[in-house]
C-alpha cells in the first residue's frame, strides 16, 4: 500500500470518528425551549429549561403560570420526538387532512427548529390538561 492510500485511509478513520461523535451527542441537553401549538396558532404550551412553564391562550397576552418544573425539557423532547415531521408545505404532508400543530424548540446555542406535528389531539390534551391543572396564576389577573 502506498503513502498516499495510507494517507486516505488515515484521514477517512478520522473523519468517521468525528461523526460518530457528533451523531451520539446528547442534543436534549441543549434545549433552551420548547413550545408546542396545537391547533396551529392556538393554545401553546412553553416550557423552559430551568423550569418555568407559561400555557399561552389564542394570543400572547393571556397565559396562565404554570408550577416550576412540572415540566422538563429532555424529558418533552423524548416524548414528543416520534411525532415531529419537517415544516413543508400541506401538499407534502403524510395526510393533507390531518389536524396539525407546531412544535417549536430553540437551542442553547440560539438555533431553532420548526417541526410539524399531526393529529396530535390525544397527547397534547394531556399536556395542556396537566399544565391546567396545575396553574399557580393567570395574567392579566382575574
């Protein structure tokens, strides 16, 4: 084998190892936020990673506080990363019909990212339905 094939050979085990590290990094731990809409530009759940949960309603002055940590940002992530498909257009959608929402989620490092979600009524009710249940206070006030 000549310098030259080793030299390739070398640089393509580097290289591979350089993904592998990449592909196996734990990205929920760089999750800032994330905000799940549903029905699209509807009720929208935010949750934050320290902690704070805001449960938006139709519009972004009314929202009730939600008890800190209640939610947790990985632990969403896992949950709702099944059902997350790339933002395309309707005529691209699996089911054109479906019901869909949006789910935000905004990085540590400042990216973002928009996904898709459909037909997603049975999870995320119970989402909001726990979020509900555990508001510590509304703004405006009642």
């Amino acid at each position: 084998m000549g310098l030259n094939m080793k030299r390739v050979i070398g640089y393509l085990i580097i290289v591979s190892f350089l993904f592998m590290q990449v592909s196996c990094r734990d990205t929920t731990s760089e999750i800032e936020t994330i905000i799940i809409s549903f029905p699209m530009g509807g009720t929208n759940l935010r949750v934050f990673k320290n902690g704070d949960t805001f449960l938006y309603y139709n519009t972004i002055i009314k929202h009730s506080i939600i008890k800190k940590g209640l939610f947790n940002t990985e632990q969403l992530y896992k949950k709702i990363e099944p059902y997350l498909h790339p933002n395309t257009p309707s005529e691209n959608w699996p089911v054109p019909s479906a019901h869909t929402g949006m789910v935000q989620i905004s990085f540590i490092n400042k990216s973002e990212e928009s996904s898709l979600i459909f037909n997603p009524q049975i999870w995320t009710n119970e989402l909001f339905k726990k979020a509900k249940k555990n508001v510590i206070s509304e703004y405006p006030p009642r």
